[in-house]
C-alpha cells in the first residue's frame, strides 16, 4: 500500500528554467542541488540544512552530480569541460578542466555508482570512458564519422532514465520531440556495463495514437514486475501501457500498447507531469478536474489502482519532478517542495486484483482487443471438447463413423470430435471435473445471452473445495461493481458486510470473507457478533450441553464422536459454503469459525473487542476457542491468501489473548467460580504445551549429540556414553 507523507517546502526557486535539478548525495538522507547556472547547494531533507555549498564562476549546463567510483563530484560547464573535484574543496575555480570532443546534454548517477554522460546527438558512454577518449578523433580505425542518433538542430531530448534491469544490464531511454510538429518518439538501448555505451542499437517507438484530436498529454518509462514498460497518458483521459521489448524491434502493429485504465480526477486538457517512483508505481502531479488547485497522486501499473493523494491550492504548469530515495521532489512556481512517501509492500493484497493465486494460461489473444478495448471477436459455447480420444466417442455412438452433430458425416481427421451433454447431471460432472483443472470458471446461463450460449466467468481466488466464492445474484453485482470502480478489500467489506448482516444471509457473508484476504477490525468484530448470536443446530445445542456438564464436573470436554463417511457421496463437496469443516467431523459454528480464520491487527481489534463485545459474549467466545484447542478434529479452516502460513492453533491462542487483554479489568474482578473454573482450565492447556516444549527441549542435547558421536576405531570400546577408569588409592 502506498501512502504520501505531509510535504514541506525545502528552498526557494529564482527561476525554473535555470533550476537545473536534483541527484543524490554521497551521505543518505541528503540530495545535490543545482539551483542556478552557478550556484550548487548539499541539503539533508531531514531537517533542510545546508551540508556543503559552492559557488563558480562558469555557468554549469547541466546538474551536479556525485561520481561514487572516483568518490568526487563532477560538473559540466558550457557542454563541452568538465570538473571533478572533492567534497572537502573550497573554491573550484581553482579545479582543473578537462574539454571533451562531444557536447554533453546531461549527466546521471546510476544505481550501482557510476556516472554516465548523455551527449546531445543520443550516444553515451561512462565518465571513465569519456576521460579515456576526450583526445582520440571521433573517426573509426576504418575512418567513418559515427552518425549521430539525434539531430540537436530539430530534436529535443527530453525525460531521461536510466533503470538497472534485474540482471544488472543498465538501460538508457528518452523521449524525443521533433520542433516542428511536436510529435514524441521513445528511444531505449541496452547498455555494456564496463563502459556504458550502447550495446548494439537504439530501439524507437512513436509514441502516437489515430485521430486528429487525440494528442500526448504525458508519457515516461516504469521499472514494473514483468520489466520496464511504456506508460502514457492521452486527451481523452486514456492510459496506455506497452512492454518493451528488449533485444528485439517491438511490432509495429502493437502502437501505444493497451488500454488498462480511465483518468476521471486529474484535467488532461492542461499540461502534466509524470515520473517513475519505483517498482510499478508512477507519480501524476496534474490539474484538479474542476481547476480548483494541483493533485499529486500515485498510480500502481500493475493493479490498475490509483491510491495516494496530495492536494495543492494552486496548480502550475511548469512543473518538474524527483525521485531521491523515498521522497518526491517536486519543483512548481518559484518553490521546490518534498512529499515523503512509503510503500509497504505487507499490504498490496489489500488492492484489488491481488488475489492472482491461479496461473491463467488461457488468456484471450492480444490481437483481439484493439487500442481502444474493444473486443474483435465473439467467443459462444454451445458443446464441449472431450479428452477421450476419437476411438472412445465412436464407441459411445455405436461405432457409427458419423459425430452427433446432425449432418451425418465423419469429422475431418485433423479435427478433434465433440462431445455433446444431454442432461444437467451430466453437465454437472463435467463442470466438476473443471474444476479440479488449474482455470476456475463459472458458467452462467442467462435468457439475454443467444440460444445455445453461456457466460463462462474466470474466478483468481476460487476455492478448490468449495468452487468459486459467488454471492446472490444482486450482491454479486454489487461486488463487481465496487471491484470495477476501484475499492479496495476493506472498503468493500465496510460496505457489503452490513448489508449481508441486515439482509440475514449468513452464507453470503462467510463467502464474502474467504472471498476477500483484508478485512478491517471493525467489521471483523460485527461480523463476529453476528455469528455467535445464530441460532445454534439441535446437535449443537446437545453437545454444549453436554460439554457444560463436564466443565462444571471439572472434567475436560471429549471430542465429538467421528463418523464414518457416507459412500454416495460426491467427490467434490457441495459449493453450498456452510459445510462441515471435516470430511468426517461436523464442526459447530461454521460462520464462526470463518471470521475466526480472518487475520487482523492486534492493537485496534483489542480497542473494538473491549468497545462492542461485553463480558458475556466474550466469556462464551472463549469457551468455543478452548473447544477448538482441545478437540483434535475441530480446527480453524484457512483461505486462499495465507494457506501456505495459517496456523489453526496460533490463530486461536491470538483470539484468545485479544479477549483476555481487551476485558482483563472484568477477569481480575470478578468472583464467580465459572470464571476461576475456566481460566484454570485454559491455564491448564497452556502448562501442557510448555511442558511438551520442556520435553523436547530436554531432548535436543541427545540428538545433537548423537549426530556429533564419530564411529570407533575398535570394535571393543564401542559404547563411547560412559567410561570407567581404575584409580589405586593405597
């Protein structure tokens, strides 16, 4: 989850157009700043003090930056000199400079400390490179003039990045704008690593889209999870995505890549600004829509989401920005501004789309959806292909040689044959039998659909057991339409929760909490009064009964009987989620046992517990949390997003210390024997466990020590556990 901090304003702006820029420092926490043409300024942004300062008499082309593998600082001046000189220098004037036979447009610090130079016509290479051939010709051994990549006189290089792709290799792009017609075309190259020049050639990309009143508002290059890609925002409020494709020319036909998301805040009609912050995440610093004021905000490419804001009174259109560490810098008007900002990377599942725990290989072909999003082809389902081979289906028909399609002839031989269904039963074996596949779907069949057609839906986070988690038909839509617009899990459940409670429909709400991974402490505790105030089954009734009796017996409650498996039934339970917990065990309280399964935040469940739960409710609750402890058979059920960690037993001993410390004035209080009664027992199942650890604990030092034993020499002293020695006191 991303957040942005409150910003502060680090130092006044003269003028923006000689404001250079911003690299980072040598010491952490601190950036370079190039102010002006002949000012440079090291600020810590903690605190906004002044670290070191200088002052020159040349006028500086391009931003300072710190050059980790010569542990100096290096500055261009005019384009064509540059100056290396260290941090305890006073007076660079008196530094040496050094002339280079190409004019330089920029220079970048790299992640992994070295410093590449940018020349105007789109070459660059390394500062030791450079330093190396600052006196060679610029004449091949062959004596050809290298052809510039770019033209200076009619192309502006603009927005420069260099990512460090995961294999190390280091990658160049930049946009370039013709002067003419302003049109925008994308260059990136891979680099060398020794000396940073390009490896083989400058891949292009145009960055344009058909109509005539379409136009780029803002485009830049994100470091994402599958690789670096093209992201783009037009006038009619679309954004585009295109992964690059290194090593190989990007097909012509791709254009601006795909559509994947809508712009409904931000003004497009003016202009913005746009920067990578990190892995898959952008920064838009844009108008407001009703032109009232500036918003900052953060938008993950690859859940489609937009999350942080941060709102300014006035909006400007010369705006700038920074990444350096974990702060944005943002330099508008006559001011530059740090916004902070944290991505926790705990709690990406809270956004919609995260619930990606089945591989889809079964993707729609991406030449069927256009630059629009509109879709080209029709896809129907009327039959379904069987895995038997051809042999099997001509038995089933009798060994006839024709298919039951109705036109009485043989299928070709490089077809595969249909199978046709006849009967609900038997759709229902096949649709079974989809389900053990690694593609959930759910078919719907709909009267609007044509004849012979059905809507097969794809679920990410169906439950294998249970089928996919779909709600009634109009909460469903509700889900959907929340999904579409972007809530996230917790705002969802805020608000679909108390509908499900007051609409009485227990099975759509234990769907909807295995069905989302992020549920908030508030309506978890709902959620949990609503279950224990359920009517209990009469089985359910008997058995707490019963366990009553035992427990003021001062006995331990015994497990429930186990029985044995029915034989007729189906090999997949039922989708109906209000089931037995066990194959073979019915468990109480299924709905309980689910919200019980939600996982939480300790501190604000422990303030909502102690808030809306009273001492009765709490005292039942603990009485069916000690059941689950000391039963083998009942236990806690996991989901989808933690059965690789979930844990039925620590998940209870969690509740069980969240109730005790949410009313621990009421159990320190009290008189009542019941009450003494069952903290013995709890305590009593707490002494077991730590006895067992004893134990184990206790065995440790004999196994290690059996491991460390080394074998004998001779077979007489075998036994090396004790020794027995003769000592002749007299």
């Amino acid at each position: 989850m991303a957040k942005l901090l409150a910003y502060y304003n680090l130092c006044p702006i003269n003028n923006i157009d000689d404001f250079l820029g911003l690299s980072r420092d040598v010491d952490p926490g601190c950036v370079i700043n190039t102010l002006g043409r002949n000012i440079i300024l090291v600020v810590k942004l903690s605190n906004q003090r002044q670290i070191r300062s200088w002052t020159v008499l040349d006028r500086l082309s391009s931003k300072v930056v710190y050059d980790f593998r010569s542990e100096r600082y290096v500055g261009v001046f005019g384009g064509r000199y540059i100056r290396c000189w260290k941090r305890d220098q006073h007076d660079m004037n008196t530094v040496k400079k050094i002339k280079l036979y190409r004019t330089v447009h920029d220079l970048f610090c790299l992640e992994s400390g070295q410093t590449l130079l940018l020349y105007t016509d789109g070459s660059c290479e390394s500062l030791e490179s450079a330093l190396k051939t600052r006196n060679k010709s610029q004449q091949d051994e062959a004596g050809n003039v290298a052809v510039p990549f770019v033209d200076p006189k009619t192309h502006t290089i603009r927005d420069v990045k260099v990512l460090l792709l995961d294999n190390g290799t280091p990658l160049l792009t930049y946009f370039l704008r013709k002067e003419e017609d302003g049109s925008m075309e994308l260059h990136y190259a891979l680099l060398n690593p020794a000396d940073l020049k390009v490896h083989k050639t400058i891949e292009k990309i145009a960055v344009q889209r058909i109509g005539d009143e379409i136009r780029l508002v803002s485009a830049c290059v994100v470091d994402g999870s599958d690789g670096p890609s093209l992201l783009s925002i037009w006038s009619d409020s679309r954004i585009f995505n295109l992964q690059l494709s290194l090593g190989q020319s990007p097909k012509r036909e791709e254009g601006v890549g795909n559509f994947i998301e809508m712009v409904h805040h931000l003004n497009v009609k003016q202009p913005l600004s746009m920067a990578s912050i990190g892995k898959d995440y952008v920064a838009f610093y844009a108008n407001n829509k009703n032109q009232d004021g500036a918003t900052l905000v953060l938008f993950n490419v690859q859940f489609k989401v937009f999350q942080a804001k941060q709102y300014f009174k006035v909006y400007f259109v010369s705006s700038r920005i920074w990444v350096v560490e974990s702060n944005i810098l943002l330099a508008f008007g006559q001011m530059l501004a740090v916004v902070p900002f944290k991505i926790s990377k705990e709690q990406l599942s809270d956004m919609i789309g995260s619930q990606r725990t089945f591989d889809l290989s079964h993707t729609i072909d991406d030449e069927s959806i256009n630059e629009e999003c509109e879709l080209l082809d029709v896809y129907a389902f009327d039959e379904m292909l069987s895995k038997l081979p051809k042999r099997r289906e001509l038995e089933a028909n009798g060994g006839d040689a024709t298919v039951a399609n109705g036109s009485g002839e043989a299928p070709p031989a490089d077809k595969p044959a249909y199978k046709w269904v006849y009967s609900e039963a038997e759709f229902e074996d096949e649709l079974r039998a989809a389900y053990r596949e690694s593609l959930p779907v759910d078919v719907i069949e709909s009267s609007l659909l044509p004849k012979d057609t059905v809507q097969i839906k794809l679920f990410n986070n169906a439950d294998v057991s249970l089928g996919p988690l779909i709600l009634s038909e109009k909460f469903e839509i509700m889900l959907e339409e929340l999904e579409r617009c972007g809530y996230s899990e917790v705002e969802i459940c805020d608000r679909v929760v108390p509908w499900l409670m007051q609409a009485n429909l227990p099975e759509d709400l234990a769907k909807c909490l295995k069905r989302y991974s992020v549920v908030s402490e508030r309506t978890l505790i709902k959620a949990l009064k609503y279950a224990l105030a359920l009517p209990a089954t009469n089985e359910d009734e008997e058995e707490e009964e019963n366990e009553e009796q035992e427990m003021e017996a001062g006995t331990t409650p015994k497990a429930s009987k186990v029985k044995p498996p029915k034989k007729d039934e189906p090999e997949l339970p039922d989708q109906h989620i209000m089931v037995e917990a066990q194959a073979n065990h019915p468990c109480r309280r299924d709905l309980l046992n689910i919200v019980l399964s939600c996982s939480f935040n300790r501190k604000p469940l422990i303030a909502y517990a102690r808030k809306e739960l009273d001492f009765r409710t709490v005292r039942e609750l603990l009485q069916h949390l000690e059941h689950l402890l000391t039963d083998p058979m009942a236990m806690l059920s996991e989901t989808l997003h933690n059965a690789d960690t979930f844990d039925s037993d620590e998940q209870t001993v969690q509740w069980m210390m969240v109730l005790l410390d949410s009313h621990y004035q009421q159990f320190i209080l009290s008189t009542e024997e019941p009450i003494r009664e069952q903290l013995q027992r709890l305590l009593t199942i707490v002494e077991r466990h730590v006895g067992l650890l004893g134990e184990l604990q206790k065995l440790s030092p004999s196994l290690r020590r059996m491991l460390e034993q080394k074998a004998q020499k001779s077979g007489r002293d075998a036994n090396q556990w004790y020794c027995v020695e003769t000592i002749t006191l007299y």
